[in-house]
C-alpha cells in the first residue's frame, strides 16, 4: 500500500516508507512512558486490563509509536475534562480499531462524485482526488489489504492536507471530528451535528496535541521537513544552528519569509571586587 502514499502526498517511495514507519512502526515507547510518568491519570486509561482491550490487543507490554502518543495526548485532554473510562474506550473503540476497507472501497466505487467531494473538501485539487480515486480503483487488492485506523487518518489530514481538526465529546461518550471551518460556521447548515453541538460538549483541537509531540527532539527531522514549509523549516534550522538570544523574522505580503535578523548578546564576565 506504500505505493499509494507517493500519488497522494508526492513524496518519494524512501521517503514515504521512512514517514509511514515513523507513524506507525518506530519504538517511542520510552517516550510515552515517560509522558505518562508526567501524566499518571492518563496511564490506567491506555487499555490496560481485559475490559479495555480491542480485538487483536493483547495485556501487557505495549510498543508505542507516534500513532499512540499522538492517542495518549487525547486521553491526557480527555481526562483533563474529567471524561469517564468507558467513555474514553468507546472513543478508542472507534479510534483504534483497524478498518475494513473493502466497506470503505465500494463506497468509493459506487459513488466518485461524493468521494470526489470529501477529497476536495480534505485539501485536494479537483484534478488530483479525480486521479487518486482512478488510481485506488485500479488497485482494489492493495487497498483493502492496507490496514489503519481512523486515528491514523486524522493524523494523515492534519500533517500532510493542513487540515485543522477538532474532536467533540459529549456526557454520552459520542465524538465528532470537525474542520475548524465546520465549527466557525457553528453547523447551522447541517441539520445532523447541529442538536450535538448545541447540547453540552467538549472540544479538542488535534492539531495542538500532534504539534506537541512533533515539537519534541526525538521525533526525527525527516516528518518535520516533510511537514513543515520551507519558510518554517529555514526559522527551525536558524535556531539550531546560530542558537541566537533573539530572531526577527520579517515576512513579505504573500506571506513569505522575506528576511531572518539574529541577535547574539556578547556575554561579559564581571570580575568581581
């Protein structure tokens, strides 16, 4: 399935299995743990104990990748708001849970027009999903063999179609996933969110909690080139290398990186008299 990545994202197949083994493949577990160390509520609450494992989940020892950081940082705002256990693992039941993609495919065949839209919708030029959809359709075999989650899907949209995502919760335990315009326009326009958002509820921007662990060191430079703009990758690299007290950066009316002005403060020792 990595060769479908490369049409969607125009990245290189290296490149693409790099990324994709980042996401999903790479051990952070040392790192989760001491997220969690940093977070102890959230620790019982990952899956630990029969009642709160998926199918295919096994208890014990868990290898963590940027997928469940990415899933711990849910939970941490989660419990925050104070949601309960069994409501958090029916998120995760719809979170984690593998796909069947073989459903997802004949939705996909029997209406484009609609798959077309979503595309479109999701950051997509007309041209590009019109191609993507083709392309899926010819490699049914390769598609429904891919296995990921709705989880991974969201992460995939923030980091790579720009998408600003929110996630609503409600007292019940039902959760929505909506674009920052979908909740600027409050919903008025669809009829099927619109009781749910008006009803009590909270709200977690997933582009905050992903940026979070993307900030950190020990996630590796090749998904933050892969993320980032060129303008933000040159601020990042600056940093590093100068290590300045200060940078100015100056941008052009397109938006554009214009011009970087380090300052360095002359460090003087004062002998003391």
């Amino acid at each position: 399935m990595k060769d479908l990545v490369p049409s969607i994202f125009g990245m290189s197949d290296e490149l693409t299995t790099e990324i994709v083994l980042i996401l999903t493949k790479k051990d952070y577990t040392s790192e989760a743990l001491s997220f969690l160390k940093n977070h102890s509520r959230t620790l019982n609450y990952w899956g630990e104990g029969e009642e709160n494992l998926l199918p295919g989940e096994s208890p014990g020892h868990h290898r963590f990748s940027f997928h469940d950081l990415v899933w711990l940082g849910i939970v941490k705002e989660l419990r925050d708001f104070g949601v309960s256990k069994s409501n958090i693992f029916r998120l995760k039941q719809e979170f984690l849970s593998v796909l069947d993609n073989s459903i997802v495919y004949e939705k996909l065949i029997q209406d484009k027009d609609s798959a077309e839209a979503f595309f479109t919708d999701a950051g997509f030029p007309s041209k590009d999903a019109r191609e993507l959809i083709e392309f899926l359709a010819k490699n049914k075999s390769a598609f429904i063999a891919y296995q990921h989650t709705f989880l991974l899907t969201l992460i995939n949209n923030i980091l790579f179609l720009k998408s600003s995502l929110y996630l609503l919760v409600n007292k019940s335990g039902e959760s929505i996933v909506l674009q920052e315009k979908e909740l600027q326009r409050g919903l008025s326009a669809n009829r099927e969110f619109y009781a749910f958002y008006k009803a009590p509820h909270i709200s977690v921007h997933l582009n905050s909690i992903i940026g979070f662990f993307l900030s950190k060191d020990y996630i590796q430079d090749s998904l933050k080139e892969t993320v980032l703009t060129k303008d933000e990758w040159k601020i990042i690299q600056t940093i590093r290398k100068e290590k300045p007290d200060s940078i100015e950066v100056k941008f052009s009316v397109e938006g554009k990186v214009e011009s970087l002005e380090v300052t360095k403060l002359k460090k003087v020792q004062l002998e003391a008299r």
